[in-house]
C-alpha cells in the first residue's frame, strides 16, 4: 500500500500495519484461551478481547476518532445497549446453572 492509498488523518501505513499485527496477535490470543483450560472464565476472556479488536477496528480502520461527537455518542449508547443485554443474559445463564448445580 503507498502513503497515497491511505486517508489522509495523519495516519501512516506504518501504523495500520502495527494495529494489523496487535489484531493478528490478539486472534491468536483468543485461539489460546480455546485451547486452555480456563472454562469459567474463557467466555469473559474471549469478549473481552473481542471488544479491545472491536475498538482498534472502529478507531483506526474506520476512522471512528475523526467523526463528529454525535455518532461517537450514539455509537456509545448503542454499545453500552449490547453490553447490558450480554450481563443480563451471561447472569441469567449462570444462575440457572448454579441453581441446577446445588438441587
């Protein structure tokens, strides 16, 4: 890709790159939270490191930091939106479960 492939934010090829490979890194991050043994825990540890890709993608990819206040605010309402639909529903599923457990 040369320099004039790219928007012009004040961000060079050698930054998409280096945000490419922090992506790269955190799929195989993901992969190895798979294959480990931390059941309880792997799901949290999957979104979390899904949502940290999410904001790469949104900030550098989709040129998130140079758009208006108004759609970072909606954007934020929307995903606080998801966020509490995810909590609800990962307690509902554990509860049910550590209620099954201890009957």
């Amino acid at each position: 890709m040369t320099e004039a492939a790219v928007p012009q934010h004040g961000l060079t090829s050698r930054l998409y790159l280096l945000v490419w490979i922090v992506l790269v890194a955190l799929t195989a991050a993901t992969v190895a939270v798979a294959r480990m043994n931390v059941t309880a825990f792997a799901a949290l540890i999957s979104i979390g490191i899904a949502t940290v890709k999410a904001g790469l993608v949104l900030v550098f990819f989709m040129h998130l930091k140079h758009e208006p206040l108004i759609l970072k605010v909606m954007l934020g309402i929307a995903l606080l939106a998801l966020s509490l639909i995810i909590l609800l529903t990962f307690s509902d599923v554990w509860y049910r479960w550590g209620a099954h457990v201890h009957s």
